[in-house]
C-alpha cells in the first residue's frame, strides 16, 4: 500500500452496532473466557498498588484536539503507558491525551466489557487496545476502524513490520490495527546447573522433541509417589490453550483453515503434539504428582531451580534474574519435532497488543497520530521501550538493534525475527482458545484422549462459528 488515499475513502467498516446487539455480541465474546487466555500470557503481579504507578492521566491544557486512551494495565505497564502519553504531548502541540484506567480481569485479558459498554453507550475511547487476533470477530461487530487509508495515505507499509505481525494486523485485505506489542511466545530456557547436576552437557540445550525427552528423563525424581524434580512440564506453558498452540505449532500442526472460520484443531501433528504433552506427564507419575513448589508461590515454578526446561514470557524471567541470581539460565530457540515441523523455533507464535481505533471515536485523526508515533515513528517506539519495555512489531524502528543485542530480550528478538504463526485468525478465536484450555487440560490428567480432545475442540469451535454468524 503505497499510494495516498483520504482516511474517509474506501473503507468497509460496518455501520455500528445496536447497544443492545453490542452488548449481547459482547457477552458471546467474553463468556466462559478463563482469566490469561488472551494476548498476553498471565505472569506474576509485581504487588504494587495500581493506583500508586498512575494509570490515569489528564489531557495537556490549551490542544486544539484531546483523544482518550483505554488503559487496561495497572502496575508498570500502565504507568509505562503514561508515561509514553507525556512524551506524545511533548512531541508535538495539538493533541492531548487523557489517559484512562480501565482495568479487565486478571490485567490484561481479552474480557474488555468496560469498552463494550461505552462503546454502546456512545462514549468510546479514540484509541483502545487488543489482541490483533480479535479482529475477525471485532470487525464483524463493527467495532474496529478501518486503518488501511491512513497507512495508504502516510506511505506506512505492512512489509515493514515484522511478517508475523504484518498477518495479524490485516484481515480480509484492510488493517484493523497496529502491533506497538510483539510478543514471542515462546523462547527456551534451560537451568545449566541443574544440567551439570544430572549429568547432561549445561552448554547443550535440546533442539528436538525427542532430545527433550532424553534429558528430561535424566533430570525427573519420583519420591513417594511425588514428583520432586522435573525435567519439563509441556502442559504448563502458561495454560492448556497456550501450551496447545505452543506444541502443536512445534510438531507442525494448523489449527485453521487461512480465510476461513473453520478450525483445525484435530490436526494429526496436533493430535501428537497433545499425546507427547499427556505421556510427559505419565511420565512423572501424572500432573497432580507435581511436587516443585508450594501452592503459594508467586513466581514461575522455574525458580525453585528444580524444574529443567520451560518457555518463559520477558516478566517472568527477569523476575527470577532478579530474586535467583544462583539460577545460572541459558536461552535458545524452541525445540521442534520433526517432519512436521523442520527447525528450531517453528513452535513460536504471536502474542501481545495491537492498538486500535474505535469505529465510532470522536477523534480518529488524532489517534491515528498517537498510534503512529506510538508504534512506528523512531521516538515512540525508543520511548515504549525504555517505558514498558516490550518488543515493538515495527521491524524498521532502529530500538530492535537494542533489543536484538540485549542479554535478556535479545532471543525474544531472535524468536520474533523468525516467526510465521498467529492465534487462529477465526471469528471465534477467544472461544476456541478457552476450549483449548479446559479439552487440554482433560486430556493431560486422563480424562479423555488427545484426539477425542482436540475433535471436541473443534467440533464446539465450529458451532459457535455458526452462531455467532446469525447473531452477527
């Protein structure tokens, strides 16, 4: 998309919605949703009062124009985004932006009723903030802006984004949203002296499935029936709906049909994927004979030093840097398996946040002037990462040459240069992901087979795909 275009051509937003169709559309979205089964993967709060970190802010006096920003994170990030909101203000003179908080469950889920409510309500925020995974179902309901004319207009070009991210943000040939957020899920961490005290190589990580096995069958002890060291625990990549994606992809599998509404989910490689996950388990006498750590730990179970191998989100493993510096940690690409899958970092996929424009946004100009310093322009995206300090999605920004060369970010980095897969891109993608969670987890404690699973998964998936179409 190269030539210019005005930002009211050629759009194919649908008219808005009802708010009573909104809100009942809102409810088919966000029931039975488990808390972190959205964009970004639960980590461990850090503790601080939301209040204290200021995720709110008031609009800079004496601008011609205010847009208004949906915060949905307390704790740092939210005052990260403050904190980017001033630099936007100092950065130029016409636009002030107020800041408002408001919070989801768990801090940064997917269940947004807040927004949902003041967009029925006529009081939507200019900017907002997603999973770009969202936008099948978002745009159906009319609730996403059509952001194609501003990219055409301002010479931005999706090629210039990371690829992956570049598939997330477009649907149905238009651009719904930005990827300021670029979240690898998942790098591969090893405990180098837990290794060394195993008798494995510390220098020598995994690159396949089945070495996973070989060394996590050195590392296991079983005492009395519970497992007191583990070499991995696949099931528990930050819930059954994210260890699914993480595998299935790692084994080569699809979980939908590009294009389409249908879900894939009982893709052979799946199906092995889901089989390895369950006999890992076996393997340490069951998921419930884990033994690691107390049920009131608040950190990843990493950082008991008694777990071998595991994925990691950027918070999760500098927390344990931090408290557990003993913990000597080496970081490679994830494992695959072949011939489903045929190098190293095959598994990984896309999460993090996409910001947005309501389509019905009082100021959609001016956010969009917000979203592109915010996301793409040198300073936003250098001021975002010394503020909240997250990968950006724009691969042109020169902060990735930072990021690439830091200790910690820099196979989060690695992992994203190299990475193809998304969520499902399905109308229905946060109820598939949350069926992932409860069919998986039955799955891994015995309670049904991994293809009897995964077909559940699918067959649900493709009925309220059917349902939410009549609704829409």
């Amino acid at each position: 998309m190269t030539h210019a275009a005005s930002p009211d051509r050629g759009s194919t937003e649908r008219p808005p919605l009802s708010r009573r169709s909104l809100l009942r559309a809102g409810g088919l979205l966000t029931a039975g949703l488990a808390v972190g089964a959205g964009a970004g993967c639960s980590v461990v709060s850090s503790g601080r009062d939301a209040t204290a970190v200021r995720p709110n802010k008031e609009p800079a006096p004496g601008r011609k124009k205010t847009i208004e920003i949906y915060n949905i994170w307390g704790s740092t990030v939210g005052s990260g985004l403050v904190q980017c909101a001033k630099a936007f203000e100092d950065s130029q003179d016409e636009i002030a932006v107020r800041v408002t908080f408001a919070p989801t469950p768990g801090g940064g889920s997917t269940i947004q009723q807040k927004l949902f409510t003041a967009i029925a309500g006529g009081q939507a925020p200019d900017i907002g903030f997603c999973d770009a995974a969202l936008a099948p179902s978002w745009t159906s309901l009319g609730i996403m802006k059509d952001l194609t004319p501003y990219f055409e207009r301002d010479g931005v070009l999706l090629e210039d984004f990371f690829p992956v991210c570049a598939a997330s943000m477009a649907y149905q040939d238009r651009v719904w949203s930005v990827q300021w957020d670029a979240d690898a899920n998942f790098p591969f961490f090893w405990n180098k002296g837990l290794f060394s005290e195993c008798g494995l190589d510390p220098e020598r990580p995994p690159t396949t499935i089945e070495e996973i096995d070989q060394m996590a069958a050195e590392i296991n002890r079983v005492e009395g029936g519970q497992a007191t060291q583990i070499g991995i625990m696949p099931w528990n990549q930050y819930g059954g709906g994210n260890s699914m994606l993480t595998w299935g992809y790692s084994f080569g599998g699809k979980f939908w049909n590009d294009g389409t509404n249908e879900a894939t989910t009982d893709d052979e490689p799946n199906i092995r994927a889901l089989e390895w996950m369950t006999k890992s388990a076996q393997s340490i006498g069951g998921a419930e004979a884990a033994a690691i750590a107390p049920p009131s730990l608040q950190l990843h179970p990493f950082s008991t030093g008694k777990l071998g191998m595991a994925c990691l989100v950027t918070p999760n493993l500098l927390q344990i840097k931090q408290l557990h510096p003993e913990i000597e940690i080496g970081a490679t690409l994830l494992p695959y398996a072949p011939p489903g899958a045929s190098r190293p970092g095959e598994g990984a996929w896309l999460g993090g946040w996409s910001g947005f424009i309501p389509a019905a946004a009082k100021e959609p100009d001016a956010a969009w002037e917000f979203l592109k310093w915010f996301a793409i322009s040198d300073e936003g995206t250098q001021t975002q990462w010394d503020n909240i300090g997250f990968p950006v999605g724009y691969a042109k920004a020169p902060v990735n040459q930072a990021i690439a060369s830091d200790p910690d970010a820099g196979v989060y980095h690695e992992t994203l240069s190299k990475m193809e897969h998304t969520r499902p891109l399905i109308t229905v993608s946060e109820f598939h992901h949350q069926q992932m969670e409860t069919q998986v987890m039955a799955a891994v404690y015995g309670q049904r087979t991994a293809q009897q699973a995964l077909q559940r998964v699918k067959e649900l998936s493709l009925r309220e795909a059917e349902r939410f179409e009549r609704v829409g």
